[in-house]
C-alpha cells in the first residue's frame, strides 16, 4: 500500500512538473542546455529510461524546433537526440559570450557568497556542460571578493585532490565571509565612527553680552562675560592633525586685519585674518587685585575656577576659537550641529555634512548601493579618528558632487561603520576653494580668482538614529511574544536610557515591536517582540530591528534634530544645556 502511495504521488508531481515545463521552440532567448537538463530532471522522478525521456523532449518540441526533429525522425535514441539538439541549437557566438561572461564576473560589493557562486557555476554549466571541478574553482577564484582570496585559496590548498570540489570551495568562502563579518560587526559595535562626535565637536555656546546696568528677569541669568568685537572670518579650514591621512597639500593663507562688507557679495574679494578682541575702557588693574582673566567664566562650561585652555576643546564641524582651533571662528546662535547641506551626488539628490576635522571625504557603503557609479577600487584601510576610535575602509569611489548645478569631483573612502551617509572632508573643501559662514548659515564656493561663484544655505539636520540588531537567531512560535537581547551599534559606555523606533520591514511578516524607552548596559539591552503568523519564524543574526536615539554623557549634547531658533525657546534651550552640563562636570574640572 506505501508503495502504490509513492508511485502514485510521484506521478502526480511528474506530470504537474510536465505540463508546466515550456516548450522550446528554438528561439535565441531560449537556451538548450536548460531545456534538456529541465527534461532529465523531470524524468528522474519517475526513473524514466531513455525512450520515455526521448518522448518527453519530442512532446515539448514547437515552432522552429519542431519542424528541424520532423526532417530529422531517424533520431530514435535519446543521447543521439540530446547531442544533435546541443550542436545544433548551441552556437560558437553564445559559448563566446557566456566564456566573456565568465571572465568578467566579479563578485559585486553586497552580493553574497552563495548568490555569486550560483551564478559563476550556472555560467560554467551553459559553458561546458562537462566541466571539471578543478576548472569550475579556478573560475570561482578569478572573481571572488580580494577580501576572501587568498585565505580561501590556502584553505584550499590544504584539501586532498579529491575533496577539492565546487561545493568545499562555497562551504570554505561562506565560513571566511561568516568571520570576517562577525570581525567588522565586532569592530562596529565597539568602536563605532561618529563624525562629529569622535572629531571633537565644539560645543561652545552663543556669549551672552551684557553690561552692568543691565537686569534680567528670566530666572536664569549667564555670568557676565567680557564683551568682545568680533569680525568675520572666510577661510576654508585647515586639515585637522588627528586625521585619518596625513596633511593634504594645503595653502598657507596670510593672516591681515582688514574690514570687509557684512554681506559677501559675488564681486568682492574676500581676503583672510583673524579675530581681533578689544576691550574698550580697560582700566589698570590693581596689584592687589585679582587677574581679569580669573573672574572671566570658561567659554565652555562658563565656570570662572580655571581658564578657557584648561576646559576641553573639541574641535570639527562648528568651530570655535578656543584650544587648538580651525580657521573658521564664530559663536553659536543655537546648540551645536553638524553643518549639513544640500546637493547631488551623482545625480542623486541627498544631503551630507562637511566637517572641518576631517581630511578626507567618506561616503557609507550604504549610500553607495543606491546611487549609480562605477569604476569601484577594492582597497582595504582603517583610519583613525581623534578620539581612536576605527572606521572601516573598503575601498575607494570617485563621485560627482553637484551644488545648484555646478559640478564637482572628489575621490571618496567607502566605508562600512559610518554613522551618517556622507562626510565632505577637507580634500573637497580645498580643492573647490570652499568658504564656511557660519554666521550667514551659508557655504560659498570660489573661483581661482577669488569669485563667488555660488553659494548654499545650511540645512536642519535630520534626527540621528543608531541601528538596533539582533543579538543571536531566533526562532517564534506562532501567535506568540518573547522578550529577546538586542545590541546597539553605538559605544554607550555607561547605563543609559535609550527611544528606540522599530523598523516597519517586519510589519510585512506581521513581526511586531514597539515604540519604547529602553534601558541600555554596555551597548546591550532587551526588548519585547510580537509573532503573530499562524506558523513559527525565524530570524537571524544582525537582523536590524529599529532605531534608537539617545543622550549622550560624554559630549553634553543630544543626538537629536536642531532645536527650534525661536527667541523665547533658545534660552531655556541653554538653560537646559548648561544645567545638564554641570551636573555632569560638577565633581570635576572641565
């Protein structure tokens, strides 16, 4: 009875498999080797000998291949059929193409191991339906990942002649991939490349200026502060010292004292000093009396125990004239952000940030995905940032950045753990005679002769999110809920709480999380989620389930969107800022 079973549904797949297998009728989008192999297969359900298998490929014969088998009826066998169908159906120009192909094929950046090894073998086979294993590696070594090479072709080497097959070579490459992701993934979560968190952003507030006859009524009052003169400055930043690469070929600019328009409009040139500080109406100070300087506040936590050298500096994206400064000097109207702008790259709208503590442009390989480019160099490096934190280079990509039209090129670093999308570095700010006017809120771009040939507004930032992953693979019952380990891709070094935001790409699989406020230990935390199928799921390692946004300790400032500008909202906006700030620093000096 087990046995007719068997037969029967044997059958019924045979011929299901049958009727659904598509004619050939000889045309060049169809393929013969596919067509036969698609035939030997469905014969094998049913252990078809050869005469059946012969009356399977007639029955499925149309058009054009049809009226060749009937000028050729005395093929009565089926390997002769099958080798007069290759041969005829097979032509020198389509092996030529596919053997172009072969040579040709590289593994693509986010293209996985077993995705790449179908398609090389699957050419191979169209190739040479007979090929030997040893050619099919050689094939699988030319294209693979630089990454992945070498150490697959040692680990292949050290295989007996007859273990060294197609399938040792996939098993070997998908472990190498494997570790070499848990490396980076490892290296990620540790020591993670914030832009301009890691490159010492400034965090110097708007000075309030005040004079002694003056009242406040808000309840918080700033400490009185020497009121200084303060002219622009236009200059592009110089290469910050604790970047990745060394000093760019930068030009010294002359430093002159010298007045200049409040507005830069496109027929001046702008020329290139420093601040100059004055203090009308200083009287000599007594010798028994303190120091001025002892009774100014430090510019960064506005405590008036120490001077503003002995606070910390930081310095890269907004910068302030403090410690070790760039050439671009201003004070904040607002708590400080990143300076993102608008643009093209290539031919893509997006946004990106120019930092002045970077020497070198960086874009995420992310972002590179989904753009249009060519010409990718594989070229592995690690950079270090000015805190020592690591970003992962893999290679390197010319881009077209283009600014109301105008066009401009740079050759970016690729990298894997980058924070945000794009990072314009000093290479570019250089190159293109780039001007920051931090009071304007505005970029300019100049010409050899010193010309404005176009300028750009900053842009308010979008929310900076962290991604969420999945600590191990897990497996859901169905209409079940599970409290599961999640990590963040983030250096928190102390408990802190966390927003995390899921990820809508689970909602299509009817996988639920939820909006939480999280508690964070040592990047780790735990977080409920929903399976509501009729059947188990699985997910699997890494899996990003959401975002998390936070506060951060060590830079005192939020990894939130810009706060609103508003008069009556910026000063409790500080008034927030300063007492979270002392509160952290109370214990210590700045």
């Amino acid at each position: 009875m087990r046995n007719s079973t068997q037969d029967s549904a044997m059958m019924i797949c045979y011929r299901e498999s049958l009727s659904n297998l598509e004619k050939f009728h000889g045309g060049e989008e169809q393929k013969i080797l596919k067509f036969i192999s698609n035939i030997e297969r469905i014969g094998k359900m049913i252990s078809a000998p050869d005469e059946i298998l012969l009356c399977m490929c007639t029955a499925k014969l149309d058009g054009e291949a049809k009226r060749w088998y009937d000028d050729n009826m005395s093929l009565t066998h089926w390997e002769t059929l099958k080798s007069s169908l290759l041969e005829r159906y097979t032509t020198s120009d389509s092996s030529s193409k596919i053997f172009e192909q072969l040579k040709e094929r590289q593994q693509k950046l986010d293209e996985t191991i077993t995705s790449y090894y179908d398609a090389v073998i699957k050419l191979c086979r169209e190739y040479d339906s007979a090929m030997s294993q040893k050619m099919m590696i050689s094939w699988l070594q030319n294209g693979i990942k630089d990454s992945l090479k070498t150490h697959i072709k040692r680990q292949m080497q050290l295989l007996p002649e007859s273990a060294r097959t197609a399938q040792a070579f996939l098993k070997i490459a998908k472990d190498e991939q494997e570790l070499q992701e848990e490396n980076s993934t490892e290296q990620e979560s540790t020591q993670p490349y914030l832009p301009f968190i890691a490159n010492k952003v400034s965090t110097t507030s708007k000075k309030i200026q005040s004079n002694s006859d003056e009242t406040t009524t808000s309840q918080y009052s700033p400490p009185r502060q020497t009121t200084y003169e303060h002219t622009k400055q236009y200059s592009p930043s110089p290469i910050n010292h604790n970047s990745s690469r060394s000093k760019s070929d930068g030009r010294d600019f002359c430093s002159q004292q010298r007045s200049i328009p409040r507005r830069l409009e496109p027929h001046h040139t702008v020329t290139y000093y420093t601040r100059r500080e004055q203090q009308p109406n200083r009287q000599p100070s007594h010798p028994s009396t303190q120091p001025d300087s002892q009774h100014r506040p430090c510019s960064i936590c506005q405590r008036i125990n120490h001077r503003t050298n002995a606070s910390e500096t930081r310095d890269g994206g907004h910068s302030s004239n403090k410690q070790n400064p760039s050439r671009i000097n201003y004070t904040s109207s607002t708590l400080p952000t990143p300076i993102y702008i608008n643009f093209q790259v290539n031919n893509k709208q997006h946004e990106a940030i120019i930092d002045t503590g970077s020497a070198v442009t960086i874009i995420n390989h992310k972002l590179l995905k989904k753009i249009y480019h060519k010409n990718f160099i594989y070229k592995s490096k690690l950079h270090k940032s000015a805190n020592c934190s690591s970003s992962n280079i893999i290679g390197e990509i010319e881009l077209e950045i283009k600014i109301q039209g105008h066009k401009t090129y740079i050759l970016a670093d690729v990298a894997t753990n980058l924070i945000t999308d794009l990072l314009l570095g000093n290479d570019w700010i250089y190159a293109n005679n780039i001007i920051i006017d931090s009071p304007q809120r505005h970029i300019f771009l100049m010409n050899e002769n010193r010309k404005v040939i176009l300028s750009t507004p900053f842009i308010k930032p979008k929310q900076l999110r962290l991604p969420v992953l999945l600590t191990e693979e897990i497996t859901l019952p169905s209409k079940s809920e599970k409290c599961i380990n999640i990590k963040i891709l983030s250096s928190m070094n102390k408990t802190s709480e966390a927003l995390f935001e899921p990820t809508t790409n689970l909602h299509s699989k009817a996988i639920f999380l939820i909006n939480a406020l999280i508690k964070v230990e040592g990047n780790r935390s735990r977080i409920m989620i929903i399976n509501a199928n009729d059947r188990q799921k699985t997910l699997s390692k890494n899996t990003i389930l959401g975002h998390i946004s936070y506060r951060s300790e060590t830079n005192n400032y939020l990894i939130l969107p810009e706060v609103s500008q508003v008069n009556n909202k910026r000063l409790m906006s500080t008034e927030i800022f300063f007492r979270k700030r002392d509160s952290h620093l109370r214990d210590r000096s700045c």
